[in-house]
C-alpha cells in the first residue's frame, strides 16, 4: 500500500500568455466541448524546480543540461589546479562511462566546439562531485580509458539517495538506462475551469527620435493573451519517496517543499508585457492510501460567474462538492485532508477538509507525513 499526496489549486490568471505554443500562443485544449486555457505539465515543473534552488540546498538538487562535462570539470580544477589542462579530458571520460554520449558543440557562440552530451541531462550536483572525484582517482592512477570495472565505479555514483527534484520529477537517459529514476510525483496540465477564447493586444510603439512631421508609429503589431481561472492538479507517491531519499524524514521534507513549490510558483512567459502574477485562491490538499484522484472532472461543465459569486467562488465549492461525491461513491475518504481559502471559507470546502492557514499547511504536511509513513513502517532505500 502506498501514500498519495494529492495537491489541488484554483488560481486566477488575469491577462496573460505564462506558457506558449510554437506560434507565440498562449496553450489552449479542448474539454467539456468548449475550449480552456492550457500550462504544460512541463512548464509547471521548469517553474518548480526553480522555487526549489531558493528553498533547499544545491546539494540535494540537480542541473538539467548538456554542460555536465564542463561541470565536472570546473569541479576538477578547483579540487585540483594541477589537472586544470586535462580537466576536460578527464571529465569527459568519467561521464562516458556511465554510456551517456558526448561530442563537440555546433552550437554558435561561446558554446561552439565545447564538449557537451547529445541531449539534456538530469544530473545532480552530488553526482557531479562524485564524477569529478573518481576523474581525479583515475588521473593519480594514470589512467586514461575507462575499463569495466572503471564504468560500474561510475554508474554506481548515481545509485542509492537521490536528489530532490530527480526523485520527484524522474530522471530518463536514452543511453543509460540503468541510471533513470522513476518520477513519485506526477503533475497534471493545469486547465481553466471556464471557457475560453484567445484574444489580442494591438499596440503601436513610437519613434521617441522620429521627426515632429512625422506621426506614424515606429512599429504595429499584435501580442495574443487569454485571462481565466486555472485548475491545478499534482499528486505524489511518499512511500516511493522515501526509498528514494533514504529516509521518512526526508521525504516528509520533500513533500513540505512541493508543497510550497507547487502553489507558489508558477511559468514566467510574457510576465513583464502583463505582470499576471498571483497566488492560488484555493489550496486543497487530500492525502489517500488508495491512489491518486484527479479531481478535474469537476469542471466538464464549464464553470460561469453568477449574480452572487465569481468564477471562482463557484469553481470552489464544486471542488469540495466533486470530492465529496466521490468519498460517497467509492466508499474511500481521504485519510487526511486540509484546504486554505484567501477571503471567506467555502463550507464544501470545509466539510471534507480542516481549514488551515497557508503558513501551517507545510507543517502540517510534513506531520501527517512523519505519522504516516512511520505507522506504514516505510523504510528507506538500502545500498
């Protein structure tokens, strides 16, 4: 039996384009017959990771890109000025032992010629030092290729705790296959709870150097937008987060931080042409030993404003609503569950759910989470 956090956020977007298509349009997709504003899965995490590097430390976190020589690189001349000219080889060595390839860089511009892997690469900065430390061994040795027993030392550098955002995102590298690590959270696209359409910002700029006969506009064009309330939807699996970071302790960290991460951040595109930035209007936040429940269905219909209440209000209480309806339904009710509301409770809310303050939530997570996982006697990873 495994523990599921599921986390649920109602955000209203004013105008906006957070997350574009390859035409420069805000995403869109169809549900309920009726078209919604649309964040990538994707973006949502770029965004996430992000919060994490200001919240926890660069040692339990990863990079990812295709300068992971480079990286171990500088690792090796700063731990050793001595081998500052053969760094690079080194460090080249150390990473293809672990089968993932590297070349040089067609890139134009200051990356071009350098040595960098075939595509993006998750790695973390545990693994770095731990690359950049067996690279160094093997330059003492005076070794310059790596042999079978030399590639097991390598790959047994990404084994046993993971980092934080690898545990929670997953790691899939093509050439190797045995180092990808399975995701124990999984993120849904967030989706607007109401109908949309996308709309258009005209504007003109002018010439502040353009001649007084001259009234025209230095240049016309347009920037497309949409304004809606999102739906956001995040699940992790805590038991299968322990094994990955060792222990109950830092799981229960992990999902405290998630937390934090998931309804404070959010994708940066166009931010200054619309500054739309704002916080979730509703965080719910259900803890299950059964599976993961999106609760999206709530929104097939398209949510309206009414006389009385906004989009938002409205979308609010049919979360509480559709969660209740299928605690009754199935016959399963959360084993915890908690939600923060900016103005008043919503009693749908409310009667499923403890209403708490957001400065408590993490808190409160991260003990139901030690309370949990101890009385499920989850252990962590073994070496």
């Amino acid at each position: 039996m495994s523990i599921y956090f599921n986390f649920y956020a109602l955000q209203n977007m004013p105008p906006n384009n957070v997350n574009r298509d390859d035409t420069g349009s805000p995403k869109m997709a169809p549900y309920g017959g009726v078209m919604r504003s649309r964040v990538s899965s994707q973006a949502q995490k770029h965004a996430m990771r992000l919060y994490f590097k200001d919240h926890f430390k660069g040692d339990n976190l990863g990079v990812r890109t295709k300068k992971a020589v480079s990286l171990i690189a500088d690792r090796i001349s700063a731990k050793r000025p001595d081998l500052a000219d053969k760094a690079e080889h080194y460090a080249q060595m150390a990473l293809e032992a672990t089968d993932i390839k590297t070349g040089k860089s067609t890139r134009k511009g200051v990356d071009e010629g350098s040595i960098v892997t075939s595509y993006l690469v998750f790695i973390a900065n545990s693994e770095l030092d731990g690359l950049a430390d067996l690279a160094i061994s093997w330059a003492d040795a005076g070794a310059d290729k790596a042999d079978a027993a030399m590639k097991k030392e390598a790959k047994k550098v990404f084994h046993g705790t993971q980092a934080i955002d690898i545990a929670l995102f997953g790691r899939m590298l093509a050439d190797a296959a045995e180092l990808n690590t399975d995701a124990s959270a999984q993120v849904a696209h967030a989706i607007s709870v109401d109908a949309v359409s996308q709309e258009f910002d005209y504007f003109t700029a002018v010439d502040d150097e353009a001649p007084k006969d001259n009234a025209g506009a230095g240049m016309i064009g347009t920037v497309p937008f949409t304004s809606s309330t999102l739906y956001r939807y995040a699940d992790v699996n805590a038991t299968a987060l322990v094994g990955q970071l060792g222990s109950v302790d830092a799981a229960a960290r992990a999902i405290s931080g998630f937390a934090d991460a998931f309804f404070k951040s959010m994708p940066t595109g166009k931010q200054t042409t619309f500054a739309n930035r704002t916080l979730p209007e509703v965080c719910f936040v259900t803890i299950r030993e059964d599976q993961p429940v999106n609760l999206a269905d709530a929104y097939e219909k398209p949510v309206r404003a009414t006389k009385e209440n906004s989009v938002t209000e409205n979308a609010a209480r049919r979360l509480g609503k559709r969660e209740k309806e299928l605690d009754e339904a199935y016959d399963v009710k959360p084993v915890a569950a908690f939600n923060v509301t900016v103005g008043d409770p919503v009693a749908e809310l409310d009667a499923v759910s403890e209403h708490v303050t957001f400065s408590s939530l993490s808190k409160n997570l991260a003990s139901t989470a030690l309370q949990l996982l101890g009385q499920h006697n989850v252990s962590g990873a073994e070496d």
